[in-house]
C-alpha cells in the first residue's frame, strides 16, 4: 500500500506532460502576433507622413501662385487705372478746342478779308490781337497745328478734299491747305483739309 501511494500512476504523469506540451505553442504564437502588429503600425505612419506633406506641399504651391496672379491683375487694373486718369487729363481741353476752331477760322477768314480789302485802322488791329491770344491759348493747352503743305500725304492727319495734276510735285503730295488741322498731345482734333498733287498726264 505505501509503495502504491508514493509512486504516481503513469496516467497522471502523462496528463501533465500533455498541459504544459498544449500551452506553450499558444503563448508562442499570441506573443508573435502581438509584436507583429506595431512593427506593421510603424511601417506603415511614415508613407502617411509623406503623403500628407506632399499633399500640403501642392497645396500651398496652388495659393501661392494664385496669390502671385491676383497681385499681377491688381498691378496691371492700377496701371491701367492711372493710365485713364492722365489721358482724360491730358485730352481735356479736346473738346473745348474742337468748339473753338470755327471761331478761329471765321477770325482769320475775317481778317484775310479785310486785307484784302486794303482796310486798315484800330480796329483791325484789335481783332489781330483778339485772334493772336485766342491762338496763344490754345498753344498753351497743347494745341497744334498740323504740318501739311509740301509733306506726303497722311490719311491720319490729312483729308484730302481734291487731287491735282503738277507737273513739279511728287504725286501725294500736299499742294494748298483748304482749312488748317489741329492735334492736342498726338491726338487729331481735326484733320487738315488738303489738295494733293498727282501724276500730270502726258500730251
């Protein structure tokens, strides 16, 4: 009976070898599972990084440019803004000029006239003076007159109202001017009316 008690039974020998041979592959196996995962978690958050960075990389190209654009449209709006302002400053006096040359020309017709008549006195001289100022005025706001007679004819500055056959002239050229042209800053107030010379025709 002692021998019997103090010996364990194959049985229960085997059944402990059997427990512990069952457990330890399933711990091996949870610990490498649970080591693999991390390892794939921090592979992986650098891609990410990058991918995001590039993506903001690109994005702030895009407002970058887009701010480069709308400060060259804003540049080139203000240019163009202080452009206008001058001109209209500059041209202002076109349309006060371009009423005041008839007055002119019927002065200067008036006083061609009364030469022509031999007429002489203060009063002729006063309306020489009215439409000598008259003409200073107009000068001093920018006020030309348009070079025409014995130049090429220039369909900007010039209109011609006839031709001409001359035998001594270059065909197109101006021979008499008919009314004087004014411009005001190189704009054309009104063109000269010419008489321009063509090709004589041969007996």
């Amino acid at each position: 009976m002692l021998a019997k008690e103090n010996n364990p039974t194959p049985e229960d020998g085997s059944q402990e070898e059997e427990r512990v041979s069952v457990e330890q592959p399933v711990t091996l196996a949870d610990d490498v599972e649970a080591s693999a995962v991390p390892e794939e978690a921090a592979a992986g958050a650098p891609q990410d990084d990058e991918n995001e960075l590039e993506t903001l990389r690109e994005e702030l190209a895009h407002s970058r440019d887009r701010a480069l654009r709308a400060q060259a449209d804003f540049d080139n709006y203000r240019k163009r803004a202080q452009r206008e302002i001058q001109d209209s400053q500059r041209y202002a006096a076109v349309n006060i000029a371009r009423d005041l040359l008839p007055v002119v020309d019927n002065m200067q017709r008036a006083l061609e006239a009364a030469q022509q008549a031999g007429e002489e006195g203060s009063l002729l001289q006063g309306v020489q003076m009215v439409a000598h100022q008259m003409q200073e005025v107009l000068a001093q706001h920018g006020l030309q007159q348009i070079e025409a007679e014995g130049r090429p004819f220039d369909p900007d500055l010039h209109e011609a109202v006839s031709q001409q056959p001359d035998a001594e002239a270059e065909p197109g050229t101006v021979l008499h001017v008919v009314q004087v042209g004014f411009q005001l800053g190189g704009r054309v107030v009104r063109p000269a009316k010419v008489i321009v010379a063509q090709a004589a025709e041969e007996n």
